[in-house]
C-alpha cells in the first residue's frame, strides 16, 4: 500500500488531488473520482504539496461525509482517514469507483482525467449511463422509424453471409433475424443500429465527407457518402483507390509486371472499419476522409473510451469496449471484423509489413484521427527487387528442370517456354554456370548441358 508520505512527494494524478480546506470543489473531486477509477482528496495539503494542515473538531469528519453524502447523486459516502506530517493533521477523503454512473453534484457530472476535473457533456453522461450497464446507444429504439423505414433485401443479405459463414446459426426470415438480434423492437420499432445498418434512404446521420486535396485548402474532388453504414464501407474504399497511385512496374522486358497499391488496401479497409462502426453518431459532426498526395486522414467524430489511452491502444493493452456494440455484433458476425479490439494491431501490423511507416493516431478536438503515410521511393525500388529476385530465380529453376528433360536445347529453344529473349536466358544461363549448377560439355553445336547436382 502506498504511504501517506509518498503521495505527498508523487503530488496530484489521476487518483488524488490536494487541497487546503473542504469545500464544494472537493466535491466535486470525489464525484470526479466515483466516476473514473476512485480517488482520495486529502484536505490540509496545496496544490504545491506544502502541507498546512487543518483543524479537527469533534464533529468534522461526520460533518464533511454528510454534506457530500447530501450533495451527490447516488449518493456517495467517502471513508476518512487522519493523517500526520510535521506535527500537523491531514484528512483524507476517499471513495471508490462508482459500480453505477455517473456520479453528479449538484445537477453537473465531472471525471477525472489526469490530475484535473473534466465536465461531462450530455453525451459523454449518455454514454457513460449506458456503459455501465453493459449496452450502448444503438440498441435504444430509433425515434419515428420502423420497418418500413428499412431494406429487407439489405437485411437478407446480411443474414445470408453470416449463416454462411455459420452453419450452426440459422434464421427462417429476416424479421427472425432482426427480432433475435434486437434489431427490430416492441410495436415495430426499430433500433438505432438497425436504422443505420439498412436504411432505405440517404441520411444526415451517417454522412461521410470525402474530399481529393492538392493542398490543405485545394480541393480537386469531393462527395458526401450518406447511406447505410454497411454500403459505406466500399463506397469509402472506392473513393481512395480512386484517388491512390497504383504501379504497373514492367522490368527485365515483362520479366514480371508488378502492381502495387500506394497503400496496403486491406489496412486501409481495416482502418475505415473502424471509423464506420465506433463513430459516435449522437455527434453533429461528420466523418471525414482527407486524401492528400502523400498521405490520408481519417477523422471520427467520438474519442476512446475514457480507460483507455493511444499509449495503450498502440501497445494493444486493453479490453475492448465498442461504442456501438449493437453494430460491431453484426459486423463481427458477418466476418468484417476478426475480433474486439485487434483491428489497430493488425493495421499497424500491415503497414510495416508494406515497408510503410505506421499510422499515426491522434486524439484531437472532436474526436479521432488516423493518418497513414505513402511510400517513399526506395520501399518502392527494394520491392520490385524482391520480386524481381524472386522471378528470376523460379525462370533458373525451370531452365534447369527443362534441360534434365532435353541437354541439348538452346537458349533459343528455352526462351520460347517463358516468352524472354534468347538473350536473357544466356545470361541465366551464365549466372548458373558462375553458380557452378550448370556446365556445357563438348562445342556449341554439338555439345550439350550436364546438371551438376
């Protein structure tokens, strides 16, 4: 257990704060701490960690519990301690994560996020309320909408590619479906995620902005992607591969031609997923999809959940937590997703593997940012020689299994078989001879080629 001495020297974080005297803000504090991971405010302490002290009457302790007790919704009931430095006496005030948030003081919500007090929007408190019983906002009812409102051909679809893949689940029809996945709700309502899985019409709900910059403020193309969420996964896929370079490298006279993307596309398919099924669509703003020359951000409107940090994210050291988990269910299920809470590890996992710096993630105001950043040339030129190497090597291999057939072919008679010049499977020839694989035994015309094993 930490000491009291040593949390003076640590100073305020995310699980104590200091202050002279008990007050309202003190308060405040401890329902800042009920709603993040608990906490202690020690009373008789700065903010610099000059420990003043304060004076303990015979009712004091009770009366500070009472009045917070009094000032909180639920109500919390802190345990206090006495503590003494230099001849001084400190209160401790300490409560507990709160199993059911959040918390309030008077009316207004706070947590803690690193060692200062955050006020909570009507959003985050929604949201908070509805992780901590384990649901999330696309399960409530969609106001106004029901099923007439949606496509059973896309719900068919979709069910059809998870019995698919499944065969031990099986729905007779689609209303099954969307009843036995709370899709469809009592008196033919329709959830939020249902509305935004298979909507018939455009909305302004999910609108996506996507835009090709030839600067910061130029912009050479753009279109506002509002259908379904589903349907947006390609039509966002379809607009970067649109507007990304794609190599057709022909080398060694259409020895190979090479095609390469100037981004891995399953990362970035990976990436727009991820946009797609978090985004916090209570938000007035929209996603938004900026394709640059040399790199594309991704902005997601909703930041991560408030247990987890990038820091965490990037070292894959948390459990997952879907915003909308009604959303990221389906997905799963249809197999877009492999499971909660890998989809950035394998993202980064891609891009390195492309030879491409991985993608830098931001928290910023708003939301989340994603950007992934292209190809210099070099990654580009140690590729094509790899796969060059590669070809090249497969074509040496089959020149020697044709000659164990027929010694005395030539090299005339061997680039009919791989549709090269004559003069470039002599030099294949050569290297396999410097390789001391490949031998010719008596003159040009009359000899023929000994393998040596």
């Amino acid at each position: 257990m930490v000491s009291f001495q040593h949390i003076v020297q640590a100073g305020e974080g995310l699980h104590s704060e200091f202050k002279t005297s008990f007050k309202e803000d003190s308060i405040e504090t401890l329902v800042a701490f009920s709603n993040a991971k608990g906490g202690a405010v020690y009373i008789g302490i700065s903010d610099k960690g000059y420990i003043s002290g304060v004076n303990i009457g015979k009712e004091t302790l009770q009366n500070w519990i009472n009045e917070v007790k009094n000032k909180t919704m639920p109500q919390i009931i802190p345990d206090a301690d006495i503590h003494t430095a230099d001849g001084k006496e400190v209160v401790s005030l300490y409560v507990p994560e709160y199993p059911i948030k959040p918390v309030s003081t008077r009316g207004r919500y706070y947590k803690r996020v690193g060692n200062a007090n955050h006020l909570l929007s009507v959003n985050e408190v929604s949201n908070m309320h509805l992780q901590t019983i384990n649901s999330s906002w696309d399960y409530y009812p969609r106001p106004g909408k029901t099923l007439n409102d949606i496509s059973i051909e896309k719900v068919g679809k979709v069910m059809h590619t998870i019995m698919q893949r499944n065969s031990n689940i099986h729905f007779d029809s689609a209303e099954e479906f969307l009843i036995k996945n709370e899709l469809l709700l009592e008196d033919g309502k329709i959830s939020n995620g249902c509305y935004l899985m298979f909507c018939k019409e455009d909305n302004l709900f999910t609108s996506i902005q996507l835009g090709l910059f030839a600067s910061e403020i130029v912009i050479k193309d753009d279109i506002t992607s509002s259908g379904d969420i589903l349907t947006q996964v390609d039509e966002v896929m379809s607009f970067v591969r649109k507007h990304i370079n794609k190599e057709l490298i022909i080398t060694d006279k259409q020895i190979a031609n090479i095609q390469r993307w100037q981004y891995p596309l399953e990362g970035i398919r990976e990436l727009v997923l991820n946009m797609i099924i978090h985004r916090d669509y209570t938000s007035s703003s929209d996603s938004i999809v900026k394709v640059f020359n040399d790199h594309i951000l991704f902005f997601n409107p909703g930041g991560l959940p408030d247990s987890i940090s990038i820091e965490q994210l990037l070292t894959n050291n948390y459990v997952s937590t879907p915003r909308n988990r009604q959303i990221a269910k389906v997905v799963k299920e249809m197999g877009w997703i492999e499971k909660y809470g890998t989809g950035i590890k394998r993202v980064r996992n891609m891009f390195t593997d492309y030879g491409l710096n991985q993608p830098l993630f931001e928290l910023i105001p708003g939301g989340f940012a994603a950007t992934v950043f292209a190809e210099n040339r070099n990654v580009v030129d140690n590729v094509v020689d790899n796969v060059v190497d590669n070809v090249v090597d497969k074509r040496r291999k089959k020149i020697i299994s044709l000659l164990k057939e027929n010694s005395k072919l030539s090299a005339k008679e061997l680039s009919l078989n791989f549709g090269v010049s004559s003069r470039t499977i002599q030099r294949d020839i050569d290297k396999l001879k410097e390789a001391k694989k490949l031998e010719r035994v008596g003159s040009e015309k009359d000899g023929f080629w000994r393998i040596i094993k």
